[in-house]
C-alpha cells in the first residue's frame, strides 16, 4: 500500500465486492507487513498479493521478514501470490535473477495451487533497466521446477482464479 490510507473505506469497498466474487490486489512492501497483516487478513475477498510482497532478497528466504509473508499466505487460504518481478527485486540483475529464484520457488512450492506469474509488462516506472521478457519466461523453471508445478503456475491456477465458472468442469 503505496499510500497511507484510511483502512475503514477500503474494508467497506472489500465488503461490497466480496458477494461478486471480485478479488483485491495488494501491493505493499515487507517492511510494511507487520503493522498491515491483521487488515490484510480480515478481508473477506480473495486477495491476490503482488510480487511475493516484495521481500528484501538480501535477506535470507528463511528469515523473519519472509517467514511473516509465508505464515500470511498459510494462515489465510483466500489468499494467492504473483510470484512476479525478478527484475524489480534482484540485485544481481538480468539475466538470471537468481538471487530472486529461492523466494519465488519456495511459494511455489509451499502454496502450488495459489500462484501465479507474469512479466508485469509493460514494466513500469522501472528505471534501471527494460528486462527481456525471454529471460523472464526462462525464469519459470527456476521457480516452478516441475512440469506439474508450471502447468499450476500457468493454467490452473490463473484459470481458478480469472474464470472460475469455466474451471469448475475441469479435473482439479
């Protein structure tokens, strides 16, 4: 969240949704995670959490700040990941992104059934640099390392997800 703003209007917006089936998209920074989980988990919708919840990838995967997100994600089953934006959240930069590559696989790994993933094109407001959407792409089996895990990540989650109605006479 971006901005610092009153929580009650957007609690009320999350209720008037919620019969729709809409989901919300949250984006905030790890470090803002403490003082927002008790707000995030009392929405009534699906909420889908943009790019992992942007962790400090200097910091190790398995440490308190990314173990905050990953118990946000197990104690609340509304909620999904994008398992998004190597190229935002790495210090090593392009190609690889390796370094992103331990985050983004353990929440694949740990929540399979409620990733997803894209480019995030057209990039913006990033300035260091225009990422090679190919290198994102070949991003996927680093962090989905199973072609079951992929077909998740790429098919049945976003269809779950996005069209609800049409994935329900399809094998889970």
């Amino acid at each position: 969240m971006v901005d610092a703003l009153p929580r009650e209007p957007l609690m009320e917006l999350a209720e008037r949704i919620a019969p729709l089936g809409w989901h919300i998209v949250i984006y905030f920074e790890a470090p803002e995670l403490p003082e927002l989980y008790d707000f995030f988990a009392a929405l009534p919708t699906p909420v889908v959490v943009d790019h992992m919840g942007r962790p400090d990838i200097s910091k190790p995967v398995d440490g308190p700040e990314f173990e905050l997100f990953i118990r946000l994600m197990r104690e609340n089953e509304n909620f999904w990941s994008k398992v998004t934006c190597p190229e935002r959240l790495s210090r090593q930069g392009p190609p690889h992104y390796d370094d992103v590559a331990p985050f983004a696989r353990r929440v694949v790994e740990e929540f399979p059934n409620r990733v997803l993933w894209g480019t995030d094109w057209p990039h913006p407001n990033l300035k260091s640099h225009m990422p090679d959407d190919a290198w994102l792409v070949d991003f996927i089996p680093k962090i989905a390392t199973t072609p079951q895990l992929q077909h998740k990540l790429l098919v049945d989650n976003p269809m779950r997800l996005y069209w609800p109605e049409e994935h329900k006479g399809e094998a889970q």
